[in-house]
C-alpha cells in the first residue's frame, strides 16, 4: 500500500485539530481539558525541535564553511543572501502599504467596536508587556543591534534559542579560523561536526514521525483558547487584507523562483508544504528551522554550504510576513484612531520595519513588539498606543501563524536563489528515518 506523504498526514493532523477543538468548546471543561491533556503533546514537539536547533545551527553551519576551501566563497553567499533578504522585505512592506490603503479596512470600524476591544485589551499584561519591551528596544544605541551579535559567552549563547545571532556569529568566527589553520589541524573537529550534522539531521527525521499529532494537539489548543468570535468579524476586513498581502508575497516569491532557478513553483511548495505547515501550528520560525533545512537540502536540493548559512540567518532577520502585517497594521491602527498618516509617515514605516526586523526574535508574538516600535517612529500618541495595539490584539494569534508561514517560505525561497547564483542548487537527495534501521535492529 503506497504510504501517505507527510504533508497530507501533517493536514489531517490539522484538520482532526480543528474540529476537535471546536467541539471541545461546546463543553464546559472542554478548555480545560485540552490545556492539560492535549497542549502538552504539541509543546513537547515544539521543545525538541527548538532542542536540536543550536546544534544544528553550528553543525551544518562549521560544515558548510568548512567544505567551501575559500574563504571568498562565503563572503559572495553572505553579501548576496543579506541583499535579497532586504530587497523582498522592502517588497513586503511596500505591498502590505499597498494594499491598506486601498482597502481602507480601519475605516470600517465603529466606536462601538473600538470601545469594546479597549476595554478587553487595552489594560492586559499581553499589549503592556509588548510596549514595555519595544520601549526597551527604542531605548537601545544605534549599533546595539552589533553589540547584541558578539556573545561574551559563547555557552551562554548556546542555552537559550533567543540567541540566534549569537550562536550564527561564533559559528562563523569558528568554521573561518578552522580554515585558516589549515585542513589538517582542523580535520579532527570538522570530522566531530559532520558526524554530528548527520546525527541531527536523522534527529529531525524522527521527530518529524510525531509531527502529525503534535500539530492536530498545537491547533486543538488555538481553537479553544480563541477570542471572541464577535470581534473577530468586525477585525475580518483587517484580517483579510493582512492576509490577501501574505498570499500575493508567495506569488512574489514562486515568480522569483520560476524564473531565476526554473523550478516548478508547485513542486518547491510540494516540497517545502512540511515545514510550512509546522510555521503555521508553531507560529515559530526558530523552532521550524531544522525542518526548514531539512526539506530545503534534501528535498529541493540546496548546497548545505548555502543553506547553512542562509537559513539560520533568514530566522533571524527574515521577517517579511511580519514587516508586511506592521505595514497593514499600522495604517489600519491610524485609520481607524483617526491618526493621519503622511505620504512621509509612510515610507517612514518601510524604513522603520526594515530595522525593526532586524533581530528581532523568531518567536511568537515579535511582530507586536516590533509594530510599536513602528507605530512610535510616525509619532502615534503615546497615550493612545496601547489602545492600538488593543484594537489587533484579537486576532494577533491566527495571523501570527499566517505571517510565519510566509517568512519561512521567504527563507527558503532566497536559499534557493542564493543556491542557484553560485552553482550550489542540485538534485534532491531525501533521506528516511529507517535508513540504516536494517543494520542495527
């Protein structure tokens, strides 16, 4: 019998999900019941993949630089991978600015709506612990963003996955100093971590086996623990043209990779669908970044030397989903607050969410910290910010796991083309769990 493909089996999950979840509601330990029985199965898969991440980063990464031989090599992949990355953010922005005035969805918003959304947000921990942390952010040097990319403890940096940059910067320190002391001094460590690399990896093939439940556990918990549905619909116009933005970005980026790596844009997303639907239950480009490199080495057929590199990088700076929703919201924020926006305000905001997104955490719930940060930038009152951000709070969640789709599909598309530009895109050479399971059991 021809087994189902993991992207099917990772829907049904979904899907099974979903209507679990919504029929958990109608009872009233329903809630209750997912949050201690079932939530824990979609946070265990979400611990391990955020386990292996770090040491998957340094593995593939020392690997990658390793292999190059030529230190020029690397400089040509980074130089191309930072300059793609900002041009599809510019893109992102501009096309969710777009958008937003056309469609005007902050205008659409009654005062009656308006009232109950701040009496229901505007003074809970979750708006005052984003304002407090973008306040934070604000505060901060303009090259504090270079300050916080050289650990003063490269251990420390390894502990905690809010460090990406940190374990990215040694990483590299390390693979360039293992080339310059020659191959063989530097044998016996790269022969460590190429074992380790495929350790890892085979590490990513097993947990990936426990993907179908943990998301259907991961989206079971979203439906019951969602908000309101009333003012779900008043948001729905925000909400679509949020969405309608991150659609036409996978449009943007399957007419890049069409035409500059002749790849079928239907069958890269057939490939990538995995990591795309665990972006979406996880709303986490950190912890989806292994099975991001996984599908995107084996499955497309990117160098590790580039996808090394440009993925865990990608993670980090990457964030053209988020950028996108900043745009929107903002303007939707001002519309519907009655804040005007200039034609200067708004390439303020192209300007301001580029840098925003610089650094910013792979985690749930970045892009809210990064809007206020935005929202500061075209001089948005500051009494009325947590009002603001009260109005989007609603529907922060669901959108969240739509935007980090996009930004993982952003980081492989730009893999692929980086790959491409420097003769590193091949043939896919997928790998199963069970590989070598004949010889040891």
């Amino acid at each position: 019998m021809k087994k189902i493909a993991l992207h099917w089996k990772i829907l049904i999950g979904m899907l099974l999900g979903i209507l679990f979840g919504l029929g958990m509601t109608t009872f009233d330990f329903g809630p209750t019941f997912v949050g201690n029985w079932i939530k824990p199965l979609g946070t265990i898969f979400v611990n391990l993949l955020k386990l292996i991440a770090v040491p998957l980063i340094m593995a593939s990464l020392i690997k990658g630089i390793s292999d190059l031989k030529d230190i020029s090599k690397f400089k040509n992949i980074g130089v191309r991978t930072i300059g793609i990355y900002v041009l599809t953010t510019v893109i992102a922005i501009s096309l969710g600015l777009l958008l937003v005035n056309i469609a005007k969805p902050g205008e659409g918003i009654s005062e009656a709506t308006i009232e109950k959304l701040t009496q229901s947000y505007a003074s809970s921990d979750g708006v005052r612990a984003k304002i407090a942390e973008a306040t934070k952010q604000k505060t901060s040097g303009p090259l504090q963003f270079l300050v916080d990319m050289v650990p003063d403890n490269a251990f420390k940096a390894m502990s905690t996955n809010k460090a990406m940059l940190q374990v990215i910067f040694f990483t590299i320190f390390l693979g360039i100093s293992m080339l310059l002391v020659g191959e063989e001094k530097s044998k016996p460590l790269k022969k460590f971590f190429d074992s380790l690399n495929e350790a890892i990896l085979k590490m990513v093939d097993l947990i990936m086996l426990f993907a179908p439940y943990a998301v259907f556990a991961l989206l079971a918990n979203v439906v019951v623990s969602s908000n309101d549905p009333d003012l779900l619909i008043a948001l729905l116009r925000y909400a679509l043209t949020v969405v309608g933005g991150l659609a036409l970005m996978v449009v943007v980026y399957m007419s890049l990779v069409a035409i500059f790596t002749k790849k079928n844009p239907v069958w890269f997303l057939k490939q990538l669908s995995p990591a795309q639907l665990l972006a979406f239950s996880t709303s986490s480009s950190a912890a989806t970044l292994p099975v991001t490199m996984e599908r995107v080495e084996e499955h497309i057929g990117v160098d590790k030397e580039v996808s090394s590199f440009v993925l865990p990088v990608g993670a980090t700076i990457n964030m053209d989903g988020t950028s996108l929703y900043q745009a929107v919201a903002a303007v939707f924020i001002a519309q519907a607050l009655n804040f005007d926006l200039t034609f200067a305000d708004q390439l303020t905001i192209i300007v301001t969410a580029l840098l925003a997104s610089i650094g910013s955490a792979a985690v749930p719930g970045a892009g809210m910290v990064m809007l206020v940060i935005v929202l500061e930038a075209v001089g948005f009152p500051a009494d009325k910010l947590a009002i603001g951000l009260s109005l989007i709070f609603a529907v922060d969640r669901p959108l969240d796991m739509c935007r980090t789709v996009i930004n993982v599909t952003g980081d492989a598309t730009v893999a692929s083309l980086v790959a491409k530009s420097v003769g590193k895109l091949g043939k896919p050479r997928p790998k199963n769990w069970d590989d070598n399971y004949e010889a040891v059991k």
